[in-house]
C-alpha cells in the first residue's frame, strides 16, 4: 500500500522538479521498488541521506521527551524543561511521557531500525548515492550539515 502511495505521488506533476521522501524507503524491498517506480517514472535518485545519531543519544533524546497531559506544549527532561517540574508552563497541567518514547519502546524501535532499516546504508553505498551527516543536538547545526553534504554533492 505505502509503494503504491509513494508511486501515484510521484506521478504528480509537482514532482517533476524534484522531491524529497522522508522515511521512506525503509526496507530493501521498499528500496527495490521505489527504483522500479524511479525508473518506470525516468527519475533518477540523486542522493539518499542518512543522519546519523549513535543509539545511546536517540534513547537520551526520545526517553527525555514529555508532554503536557491537557495542552500537548512538548518539553524535554534535559533540553527544554518547564519551569516547575513535571508541570506545564502554560496550563500548569501535568507532563506525562507517551508510551512511544519510554526507553524500552525506543530500544524495540532501534532493534527494527538495525534489523530493517540500516541495511539501506549499504545498498545506496554500493550505488553510490548515499550521503551521511551527523545529527547534531540542534536542528539548526544538523540542517547546516545537510545543506553542506547536499552543496558538495555533485546533483
């Protein structure tokens, strides 16, 4: 279902100036097809990017993650606390930590991930399309990283 999304979206004529997929290819299988669709569409990939961030900082930033119980104001244990412990600044409401960011879901993810995901690293090395930067604490440094890799590239 999500090949069939993915080709019916970038049959679309905005498309045809370029595009960016995020999450997706996340299995080989996935990756096959979608240069099956690149190839019946006549895209060429330019670069598959991989930001990469060492698991033990993904678990750190995901299992710090809180968020306020009434509003949904998001807070971070480390990065961005409230105010008053465990409340919310602007309601003053409780935080709680949603199941998908309790550290052993984040471990159960990071396991598919490796198991899944990761072997994609090597199947766009091999074509020669794969760009890597490192994930940085702040979105601002990682998007100057990208931008830096995607300027070096050669498109």
């Amino acid at each position: 279902m999500t090949i069939d999304i993915v080709k019916d979206r970038l049959a679309q004529s905005d498309c045809k100036d370029g595009f960016i997929l995020d999450g997706f290819p996340r299995t080989i299988y996935q990756a096959e097809k979608l240069d099956e669709i690149l190839k019946d569409l006549a895209i060429e990939l330019d670069y598959a990017l991989n930001i990469y961030v060492p698991d033990e900082e993904i678990i750190k930033r995901m299992s710090g993650r809180r968020v306020c119980s009434k509003c949904g104001m998001s807070y971070h244990i480390l990065y961005n606390q409230p105010k008053e412990k465990d409340l919310c600044d602007s309601c003053n409401s409780a935080l709680v930590q949603r199941d998908d960011d309790k550290e052993e879901t984040v471990i159960q993810r990071l396991n598919t991930y490796h198991k899944q995901t990761e072997p994609l690293i090597e199947y766009y090395e091999k074509k020669a399309k794969l760009l890597t930067v490192h994930g940085q604490e702040s979105v601002d440094d990682t998007t100057k990283e990208v931008l830096n890799a995607l300027s070096g590239a050669k498109v």
